[in-house]
C-alpha cells in the first residue's frame, strides 16, 4: 500500500482506468456466458416413448414378457439428456398413458412438459387433465407427477370430478394416486352435484 501511495496521480489514474476496463470485460464476458443458449442433443417428432418392467425370474425354458407400465407422447421432445441435470421438454405438449396390474390405463394431458430424467418427475403445465378409467377427471394448471411413487401433486387450484357418487369438487392443492382412486385435498371449496339430464340419458 506504501508503494502504491507513491506513485504519481497520472499512474494512478491510469492504473485505476486499466481496472475499470478489466472489470467490463471481465462482467461482459460472464455475462455472455452466463445468457448461453443451451441446444438439445436430440429432437424427436411425433414421438412415442414405452417404459416397461420386465420379469424378475425368467427360466431358461420361460421366455416371458415385460409389462408395459407407461407411454409418453406428443408432437416434439427436445433431449437434453447430454446435462450434468438431463431433462427432456415438450414444449407442443404431451400425453401420459399409464397401466396398473389390471391393465387399466389413466391418461395425463397437458400444453407443455418437462420430463427429469434422473428423478422420473415430470412437470405438466396448462391445461392438465387426468382421466382415470373408472371415469375420474382433475383439471388443473400445473401438475408434478412422480413415475417412481405413481403419485401426481400440485399447488394450484384444481377441479375433480367423479361419477361415482356424482359430484365435483372444487379445491386448491392436492396429492392424489395416479389411478385417481385416492385424493388428499390440502383446501376444498365444497361439492357440487352432478344433475343428470334424463332426457339425454334415455338417448
């Protein structure tokens, strides 16, 4: 510091400006890094993706057959698989086909996806409907689904609906099984029957 108070105001002046002009660099450059575009490794159209489970003993004479337990489709995935984080999105949106034992299928739609590939959560945005196959339905905007769990979760405000007992219920923030058979409503806003309409039922 001693040195530095030595120096003529001219260098100081200089010196000052020379780290000035480092600095701007220094912050331009990370920002540029910082506003890097990330591509995907891959982009799929109209794609179909199958995930099955296969048999856990297989004799030698048994050639056995693997369970389809979901399938994910839609118009677009984008892989970005290559990450430290992978992640595939679905930015033209998707729909989620998912199997129990009995090979019942309940479907998942939404405007807009984002698979996690090493957590299997899959993020559903804008629009999202499940449908079970007993006739269940939740609507919302924003949906987690865990594949791993096969439990699907949201903050957002909801609409269920179902036809067993003929009501719908309006609520906001729920975890629910995926088939629908099991739903824990965090605040409900009350049960609306379902009028049904004679009329078209004798149809």
């Amino acid at each position: 510091m001693k040195q530095i108070h030595n120096f003529k105001s001219i260098a100081v002046v200089c010196t000052m400006a020379m780290l000035f002009l480092s600095c701007q660099d220094d912050y331009k450059r990370v920002g540029d890094e910082a506003a890097k575009k990330v591509y995907p490794r891959s982009v799929a159209e109209n794609f179909s993706g199958t995930y099955t489970e296969s048999p856990e003993k297989l004799g030698s004479e048994e050639l056995g057959s693997s369970k389809v337990l979901a399938v994910i489709s839609g118009p677009i995935r984008n892989d970005f698989d290559q990450l430290s984080f992978p992640y595939q999105t679905f930015p033209e949106g998707l729909l989620v086909e998912i199997f129990n034992e009995k090979n019942e299928k309940t479907t998942i739609e939404a405007d807009f996806g984002v698979l996690y590939s090493k957590t299997s959560i899959v993020d559903l945005r804008g629009n999202v409907l499940i449908k079970s196959d007993d006739g269940k339905k939740l609507a919302t905007s924003q949906l987690y689904y865990d594949r791993g769990n096969e439990w699907a979760f949201t903050q957002e405000k909801f609409t269920f609906t179902n036809p067993d007992d003929g009501t719908v219920m309006d609520g906001e923030g729920m975890d629910i099984q995926k088939d629908l058979k099991f739903l824990n409503a965090h605040k409900t806003y009350g049960l609306m029957l379902i009028k049904e309409d004679k009329e078209q039922k004798n149809d």
